[in-house]
C-alpha cells in the first residue's frame, strides 16, 4: 500500500512515472510526482489513477532528480489535495510518505497556526522539516523522525540539493545502484528495473542518497554499512489479455514445481529434533489469503502432528493475548512480506521467546528479517491484487514443511515423507487439467454473476478452500459472498436461501461425500442454485469435475477453480479484477 520511488538520473521524471505504473498494485487513488528544479521543486499530482498523472505531466520537462508517490489513502479523502508530495510552506521541502504518523495531530499542534492544504498525517513532516531546518537536511531529518510515531517510509526533496533523503520505520524501503543512477522505492522487485545493487535500508534509519551513492545513519546519527546484494531482475508483464491475475491463475503449474523446488534446495524445515519436540503449539499467522492458507494447512496436517495446530489472523495474534513462550512455533505467511499485521505479530512472537519461521514470497523483506527462518514459496511476482498462485505455494511449501516436523517429532514417518514428496509431484498436472476447463468456469460465471450472494460450503479440509473461494469472489466481483462449514449452513444460514442465490459445494474426501450431498439437498430445496467442486457428482448440484488426488494435496487442486469462478464473474460484471474498489496489495499500515 502506496508506493514509494525516488530517483537520481538522467530523466527522472520519466523513469519515476514508469516506476509509479509498477508499483500501482500497492495504491492507485491517486499519484503524484516532486521534480527538482534549479531554483523551485514542481509537484504535479492528480486524483486517479498513473495514467491520469501521466496524462497531466504530459510535457513536462525532464529533472535529473524526482521522487514519486501512488496512493492507498488512510488519512483524508481521496482527492488531489490529499496526493502526495506535499510542499512545506515555503516551498523547501517535498515529501512523500507511506504508512500512518500515528502523532500527526499533536505534531499539527506542535507546529502552531500554519495552515495545511491537506486532510493527511503525511504533510505534517514537511511543515516540520521547515520548522526545525537547521542548515543541515540530513541532521534536520533525523530531529523530525526523533518527533514521529508510528510507521514510515518517507522520501525527501530538498531544494538546491541534487540529492534525496530518506527515512525508514516499519515501511519497507530499498535503495539501489546502477551505472546509470541512484534510485529509492517501496518494493524490491521494482528497484530491480533500475538497479544492479540494491540494499534493504534497515529498520530505523536515514538514507540519503545522491551520485556520489548511497550514506545511511540511525536515527542517532551513528552510520550504517549499506548491506549490498544482487536482486533478481523480474520481469513484470501481464498476460495476453491485458490483466495479471488470469496470467498469475495459469502460471500454478508451474510455480508449484518451483515450490516443491524451493523445498527441498532451501534445505527443509532446518529444526533441529530437540527443536522441533520442544513445541507445544504451533501458530500459523497470516491476512487474508495467507490466513486461508494457514487454516487449510492445520486443517490437512492435523491428523499428522501431536501438536496444536492454531491458525490465527494477525491482527487478531498482536492483541489477542495468545499464549507464546519458547514452545511455540509460529509461521508468518505473507505472500509480500511487509503486510504490517504480520510483521508484527512476527515480532510479538520473537518478544516473548518463540521461534518465527517466515513462509514469504520476497526473502528481503520485512517479514523475513523479523523471523528466525524463511522458507521462500517461489511463486515469483505476483501483481493482481488479489492473491493465486501465492496461496497454492504457499499450501505447498506449508505442507511439506509440517510433514518434516512430523518427522522430527516422530508423529509421521520418513517412509509417509518421502509419499508426499511423491504425491506432491502429480499436483501440477491435476491443475493443469482444471485450467483446460477454465472454458465451463467461464460459462458457469456468467450464472455467478447474476446471483445476489454466493455462499461457499465445505466440510473439515474442504472449508479452508471455501473461505478462500469466497474471498475471491467478494474481493474483485463485489458480489456478497461468505464461506461456511457445510454441515453449519443449517444453523441460521439458510434462512438466506432463495433463487437468486449460488451454494458452491467443495468437497474432496469421498468419505464425507454423501454429508455433503445432504447439505446441497438443503439448500436446492430452498430455492438456491448449487455448484459443485469434487472428484464426483451430486444429483443437485451442476458439477466441476476435478481430478482425484492425495488428500493431503487436494485443496492445492480444488482451490483453483474457485480462483477462475471469481475471475471469469468479475470480467462478467466489468470489473477491474487486478486492481478491485478499496483494496491494495502489501498492507503495510496496521
Ligand atoms: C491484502 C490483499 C490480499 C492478501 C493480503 C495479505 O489484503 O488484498 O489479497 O491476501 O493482503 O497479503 P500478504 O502479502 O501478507 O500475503
């Protein structure tokens, strides 16, 4: 959420609105650019999305030095006054900044009778910069991140300065190098673009950076040694018909090799034994999609581990008084890694002494270097908002890594590993036999997408997924949807039931087919329309045959054409399914 990019270069301006279009999926309410000019800094910002920010910079001339901001807004209204840069009030300063200053109303205080052009925490910092401007940017900087709580990244123009300045708490930030120039930005996969080095600014710290390179300090003042690494250069296209997700939906084959890959080249699990019988319970934290899959994997290896298995949303973990000690594993699922819910309830884990296992997509990111261990799901950049392939890799590398613990704590054998390393090799083919009939999803959607509320069942390994589909389809279709037990449905819900409403059954454990059957009776006789997901049949309920699979792979099967229904019913509705109303990916405000 909101995007950050600065660069040093010929041809800034440019370089920083191709910048701002990637990284659009953190944000896109509204867009703006600072440009440093021999006697003025320019800001040119508009409500909207990047084009429109392209379309009123049209012309503009070039700066060799900019910085850039694409919005997800928190405080203030969507409007243009409230995009970001925000100017100090003499014109010194341009800001830009992701995250909340949770102070900003006694800092406005602080700062007496000026007048703000804006509704945003954000504009405070520029006022204070002017205030206490002392001669010197980089020792003004550090007395006003002296002055703000909460969380950011924060981007700095100085006039007459052919440099930027920067601040890092929580919101993450990168900086990067290339014979071409020097850059800043939220996210390292965009830097990639543009740097050949790159380095994580750490946790409290001041950047700055100008053709000389790259200087970084705490908030003291005390230097830091830049940590410099390659990053991978992604590529970040999307898919022929012009949108990510379905790009993202198709690459899972794919991705789940690499998954399984990423497994077993990164080493395992990596507990010791006497580690891994140390635990009591087992936390498996995550938002959103993370969430689901941390639900599905307790949900599947429950019957493997003499260990309880608790998935916990991590807004909930930082203030939910769960129990934590030295017994306690935790794995923080986020697909980012800087989603700031889990982030901190990484950290809240690491307080009070249990080990933080990071099960992440982006091994340099904030989540990672709060967690002892990383297990990197390799599912590459994923850019529609709402997250895919991320959740299957995730399912993947979450199952085998419980599998291990088993072993290590003698609850599963070495010979069932080795099965499931096994099994786990037919996934990617059972997927790719769903993606051939992406065509009969995209004809049961246009039913979907004339439904009012969708409702989606499942009993035991099978609800995770319906929780999953359901979050799909609410999250780009905006169509009401909501995922239940199947066997719960009868309790309350189907007071709901009437023609206008779609049940979509998942049920991939032929041992509960018929409860399931009986639940899709229920709801037919009441008037709604029932789908089904399963290796089989109901009489009620208009199938989407899937290929029958090991158990404790199927819900990385049966999960995807859930991912299509909601793709191929929001294309029906004309939605913009990689970037949905409201929403941003990589949430790195609490
Ligand atoms: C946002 C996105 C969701 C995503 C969640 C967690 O809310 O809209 O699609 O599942 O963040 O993201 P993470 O990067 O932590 O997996």
């Amino acid at each position: 959420m909101c995007g950050i990019f600065g660069a040093i270069c010929d041809g800034a301006v440019s370089n920083t609105l191709k910048a701002l279009k990637l990284l659009e999926y953190r944000g896109y309410d509204s867009a703006g650019i600072a440009a440093l000019r021999n006697d003025k800094i320019d800001v040119y910002k508009t409500e909207g999305r990047i084009a429109a920010l392209q379309e009123l910079m049209r012309g503009v001339p070039e700066s060799d030095v900019a910085i850039g901001h694409t919005r997800w807004a928190t405080h203030g209204s969507v409007c243009t006054a409230n995009a970001h840069p925000f100017l100090s009030p003499d014109k010194k300063f341009a800001v830009v900044h992701n995250g909340i200053i949770e102070n900003h109303l006694q800092l406005k205080r602080e700062l007496g009778n000026v007048r703000f052009t804006s509704q945003t925490d954000s504009e405070t910092v520029a006022y204070l910069l002017e205030k206490y401007f002392d001669g010197d940017v980089m020792r003004t900087l550090l007395t006003v991140a002296r002055k703000l709580q909460g969380s950011f990244a924060i981007a700095v123009l100085a006039l007459c300065e052919r440099k930027i300045y920067a601040l890092r708490s929580k919101s993450p930030l990168v900086v990067g190098t290339s014979a071409d120039g020097v850059f800043l930005c939220s996210d390292v996969r965009c830097i990639s673009r543009w740097a050949s080095r790159v380095a994580v600014c750490p946790d409290g710290s001041a950047v700055e950076i100008s053709a000389d390179g790259v200087r970084i300090f705490d908030f003291s003042g005390a230097p830091i040694q830049p940590d410099f690494f390659v990053p991978e250069r992604a590529e970040q296209a999307a898919g022929a018909n012009g949108d990510f997700m379905l790009k993202e939906i198709f690459e899972i084959p794919h991705r789940l090799r690499l998954a399984k890959q990423g497994y077993v080249n990164g080493g395992g699990l990596r507990l010791s034994v006497a580690e891994a019988r140390r635990f009591r319970r087992v936390y498996l934290i995550g938002c959103g999609t993370a969430h689901n899959s941390g639900l599905q994997a307790a949900s599947s290896a429950r019957r493997l581990l003499d260990v309880d298995l608790l998935p916990v949303v991590a807004s909930e973990f930082i203030y939910g008084d769960y129990p934590v000690g030295a017994d306690a594993l935790a794995f923080l699922i986020s697909q980012s890694g800087e989603t700031a819910d889990t982030v901190r309830a990484a950290e809240r884990v690491a307080s009070l002494g249990g080990v933080t296992y990071a099960v992440t997509n982006t091994s340099e990111s904030s989540l990672a270097f709060a967690c002892k261990y990383t297990a990197n799901i390799c599912a590459g950049g994923e850019y529609a908002v709402a997250s895919t392939k991320a959740y299957n890799c995730q399912l993947m590398t979450l199952a085998l890594l419980l599998s291990e613990l088993g072993v290590l704590r003698g609850s599963v054998t070495a010979q069932s590993h080795a099965e499931l390393l096994r099994n786990s090799d037919a996934v990617p083919d059972a997927v790719a036999q769903v993606l051939d009939k992406s065509a009969d999803v995209a004809r049961l959607a246009e039913e979907v997408a004339r439904c009012k509320a969708v409702f989606f069942i499942g009993r035991t390994t099978d609800y995770p997924t319906a929780c999953e589909g359901s979050l799909k389809l609410k999250e780009i279709s905006y169509i009401h949807s909501e995922a239940y037990p199947a066997g719960e449905l009868k309790h309350g819900t189907l007071a709901l039931m009437e023609s206008d409403v779609c049940v979509v059954a998942v049920s991939t454990d032929p041992a509960l087919k018929g409860k399931t059957a009986s639940s899709v009776t229920e709801v037919t006789a009441r008037g709604a329309r029932a789908l089904s997901v399963a290796p089989y049949t109901f009489p009620d309920a208009t199938p989407l045959v899937i290929p029958q699979t090991d158990p404790f792979v199927a819900a990385m099967v049966s999960v995807v054409p859930l991912q299509l229904l909601a793709y191929y019913t929001a294309k029906r509705l004309g939605r913009d399914v990689d970037k949905p109303r409201h929403l941003a990916k990589s949430v790195t405000v609490e």
